[in-house]
C-alpha cells in the first residue's frame, strides 16, 4: 500500500478536496483506495455527506490504541475512509508526551496494508502530532498550494519537519509534488504563485493546475466527490489529469 499525505501548513488550500477527488481517480483505475480524515474539524467526513458527531469511533481511537484500525473503517464506494471528528483537537495534549507517539498511525496502518492499494491521509493546517504521525506512516508528500495571497507562507516550516521527520523517522520520504489550486489564469497574483512554486520545488512540481471551479466548491455541500458531482466539469478534468501525473511518479 502506497500513503500519500496531502499537507500543508496553511488551510484553505484545498487539501481536503484534493483527497477526496484524487481519491475517486484512483478509485476510477480499478485501485482499492482509503482515505482517512487526520483533521479535528473533520472536513473529509463533512464534504462526503457525513457527520461526524455521529461516530463512536474514529481514526483516534486507533492512535489512541483504543482499537483496530479495522474496526473504524467505514465503505463509501467507490472508496474506504476513516471519520474524524472535534475530540482530535486534543491530540498534542493526549498524545504528545506518550513515549512512541510520532509512530502510532504507521502501526496502525500495518493491519490494512494489504486491504488496500492507496491511502490518502488529509492532514489538518498545522505541524502538530498529528501531521508528524502522517509524515512519518506515508511515502510520500502532496504539497497543494492554493493560487492566492499569503498561499505560500508555511511552506519552509512545512520542509523544516519533512527533513527532519526524514532523517530521524523516516528515511523513504519523498516530496511527490506540489501542485496550485484554485487557479485564476487571468490575475497576476495567480501567475506569481506559480512561478513561486516551480521555483522552490524543483523537479516536484506537477504540471497540471486545477483551477478555480463552481462544481469543486459545490460537491461538497452535497456529500459528493467532484466525479460524482459533474463529472464533465473542469474540476473533474483537473483532478483526473494530476492524478495521472501522480501515478508517475516513482
């Protein structure tokens, strides 16, 4: 099973809908594919129809050791996800000063290694624990950078935790790619966060750009991947195209 972080310090950068809807791609190739909501305000859970008040069990407990993985697993074809929900912002506190924490979502991930072939991990805005614990289970970092102002502050803060969680943690980490969201070609402020991002992570940045769309803002009020959505929308395109880009890389 190959894990995917999508992360960045900054929210609003599209994050959660970048999991979601290069979740259902992989899904659309034939890939068994689990996405788990690593978020306290549990925006994955929300923008797939669900709420998470309603769950007794989430990927918590399983950080927590309360509980299998497994068993916190719910079927939302064509995909897998793990809930979360507002008990998780308590994580640095309750799982901070435990001896092993940084390790407790890769453990947990051992037990479904085989059930699946990709699984997405929506990191929440921040380098907390929880972050930490995505960096050090996954093989890789998807870096979404959303095409307006203050996009690229935290970036260099984001780096600073992957070299070090690389070189203490886990030696297999690589940066994916980076990629912009919502893209508005017409406005100079958009152009520039391009240019920024091929210039600061060179040979990680992913040519295609998903640009600004209605459908990517609207799917989510109704519990529905962009694929499900409007599947002939440029979203749809956008999200179907980087994920063709990402399963190139090795």
């Amino acid at each position: 099973m190959k894990v995917y972080a999508i992360a960045n310090q900054k929210g609003g950068v599209a994050k959660t809908t970048s999991a979601i809807n290069i979740g259902h791609a992989l899904a659309l190739k034939g890939k068994r594919v689990l996405l788990i909501d690593l978020d306290p305000q549990a925006s994955l859970t929300v923008s797939l129809g669900f709420d998470p008040d309603s769950y007794d069990q989430t990927i918590y407990n399983a950080l927590k050791t309360e509980t299998d993985l497994v068993n916190v697993i719910i079927e939302r074809p064509p995909f897998d996800y793990v809930p979360a929900n507002l008990e998780m912002a308590d994580a640095d506190l309750n799982l901070g000063g435990k001896t092993g924490h940084e390790f407790r979502l890769a453990e947990s991930l051992r037990s479904v290694s085989r059930k699946y072939d990709y699984c997405l991990l929506d990191c929440p805005p921040g380098l907390g624990v929880l972050t930490l614990n995505a960096f050090v289970s996954a093989n890789s970092i998807l870096l979404p950078i959303s095409a307006d102002y203050l996009a690229t502050r935290g970036t260099k803060q984001l780096l600073n935790i992957y070299d070090d969680v690389k070189k203490y943690y886990n030696k297999g980490l690589k940066i994916g790619g980076a990629f912009v969201t919502r893209f508005e070609g017409q406005t100079v402020l958009a152009r520039e966060v391009l240019e920024y991002v091929a210039d600061e992570f060179k040979g990680a940045t992913f040519k295609t750009i998903i640009r600004k769309n209605v459908a990517l803002a609207e799917a989510p009020a109704q519990g529905k991947t962009i694929f499900e959505y409007e599947p002939k929308s440029n979203g749809a395109i956008d999200y179907k195209a980087l994920t063709d880009e990402i399963l190139k890389v090795k």
